[in-house]
C-alpha cells in the first residue's frame, strides 16, 4: 500500500510505503528521489537509511534476528541494529529500573504506534516503568535533499522527577573510517576523552579532524564536545549533525561519541547526546539529529573526510 503524503502531492517528492521487511510486516518506507529510509515499527527502530537504488545501505543490521521480536521476559538485550534512542546517563538505569543491563524496554526495543505525516513516520512508544517518560519520534526526509532528520522528543507522564537527557545511539555498517570534527576550543585536553579502557584503532587527530577504525578484538568507545560526525563506508558517506545548546552534558561533558564493537559483530556506533535536564510529569524535552547521505567522491579517506565537514 503507498501513502502519498500532502507534501508529496503538492510536488515536494516524498512519499511514505507500507512495507514488508526482513520478515517484519507494517514496515514503512520513506523515500524522496535521494535517499530512501526504512522504519520498524516491531522494534521501533529506524532500520535503514541508503541511497536510491542501493540495497545495503550504511545502518548495521542483524540478519541473524530478521522478523523475530524483543522477548522481555529474557531479561537481556536484543541486538537488532538500526537507530534508536536510550536515557543518559546510563549511569542512572540501575537507580530506575533496579538493574545497570539491559537498557529500559520502552526506549527503542518494545513495538511502537507508527503513522505516516506529511514527510515520514511519527513512532510513538509506551510509557517506560522506570522513567515514566514516552518516546515520540518524528523521522522525515527532506524533499529533494539526501537527508534524513529524526527529532525526538522525551515526554514525562509519570512517577517520580528524573533528571535524564536523550542519548541517540546509530549502528552502523563496517566503515572504512570514522571521523568526528572536534571544538576548536575543547574543554577536552587532546580534544576528546577514551570512555573505555582500550587503546582505539588506529586513531588520529590532525587538527580538528579525528578519525579511527574499528578496533575488531576489544570495545572501544570516544566522546568529544564536538556535533559533528561522519562515516565512511566503500560506496557512500554519512554526516550526523547535532546542535549543541546550553546545559550540562553527559559522561563529562560529551556531545558526540563513538562506539566501535569487536568481531564477529562488526559495527560500529555513532552517538549523540543533548544535556541533563530535570524533568517533572508534563515535562518535555527535545532533539534534532540529522542524517546527510553522499556518494564516495575521492579514494582518499581524509579528503573525503574534510569534505563531508564542509
């Protein structure tokens, strides 16, 4: 079935398909003549994002988990892939929901209310137990541009005063380089801070430009003040895009982090974080993220690097 939206009708390109995916019924795809994305509803996830015409797009997705569901009586996580967000700091889960593992079930595993608007999907989650907080997410192609926008919004509705900031987390496909354009004036020494123990791969800064591999034996995770990301992958280049605003910031004060997973899972995650803020029932907080898909343009990884901060 294909939902034209009003946008789409008045010209603008986008239009929104319901879809079978992987074995998930009442999928959506998003598609604007640029990129196209892919939504989950089942697992409320934003599954894909790719360029027209591609079939492996740049999201990390776990085929050995197609079509099945998050079981909530295992008490463990389940790795789909894709987009999603989770409460910062993660410090503070054990103090909301009694345990530090896995990550609150209403933020991006259990199934949302989807329904198509104008130029994407709106995913709505239940309330979290723990936190008392709804998700809403508006996720969106922009007409005639190769981006996507995701802006979700924290929504108190019940228990307790929480003091919590909205932390988007990316999986994404094997990349052949990952880049973060740091501050030109960090609060970090070196212009980031190593968040776990292990040396990252390969990791070098040249001036602002900070880039690394995926190290494929240990975890390795790196948080900047910086908003700007990118991932370099064989055929295309995504940017993640993020606006700092005042406030305090998680895990010391970072904006953007890195995450890259050993084998045989071989993904890394691109993050962002907004500030804490202490939210009441009725309270709402919100962010923009945004998604720039571009083809490949040059062999040389840093060139292609400082083009997509352009």
């Amino acid at each position: 079935m294909l939902f034209v939206t009003g946008a789409a009708a008045e010209g603008t390109g986008v239009t929104v398909e319901r879809i079978s995916y992987h074995g998930w019924s009442d999928c959506y795809l998003i598609a604007n003549g640029s990129v196209e994305a892919v939504i989950v509803p089942a697992i409320g996830r934003v599954m894909q994002l790719r360029l027209k015409g591609e079939t492996n797009g740049a999201f990390w997705e776990n085929r050995a988990l197609d079509g099945l569901l998050h079981d909530a009586a295992s008490n463990d996580w389940t790795n789909f892939g894709g987009d999603k967000c989770w409460p910062a700091p993660q410090s503070a889960w054990f103090q909301h929901q009694g345990q530090d593992w896995p990550p609150p079930v209403a933020f991006g595993e259990q199934p949302v209310n989807a329904v198509a608007v104008e130029r994407g999907v709106v995913m709505t989650s239940l309330i979290d137990s723990g936190y008392g907080i709804q998700v809403v997410r508006l996720v969106e192609l922009e007409a005639g541009q190769p981006v996507m926008r995701i802006r979700t919004e924290y929504r108190k509705l019940s228990g307790a005063p929480v003091t919590v900031g909205i932390w988007t987390v990316t999986q994404m496909r094997e990349p052949e380089r990952v880049c973060i354009q740091l501050q030109a004036a960090s609060k970090f020494a070196a212009g980031f801070v190593r968040l776990m123990p292990a040396e990252p791969a390969d990791l070098k800064v040249d001036g602002r430009l900070l880039s690394l591999g995926r190290h494929k034996r240990q975890q390795v995770k790196v948080g900047t003040d910086g908003s700007r990301l990118a991932w370099l992958g064989r055929n295309c280049v995504v940017r993640i895009d993020i606006d700092i605003r005042p406030g305090e910031y998680p895990d010391g004060g970072c904006v953007t982090e890195v995450y890259t997973n050993p084998d045989p899972l071989q993904y890394v995650e691109l993050e962002t974080l907004g500030p804490l803020t202490a939210m009441n029932p009725g309270d709402r907080i919100e962010q923009t993220t945004v998604y720039t898909v571009t083809p490949r343009s040059t062999t040389d990884l840093e060139a292609e690097a400082r083009n997509a901060f352009c």
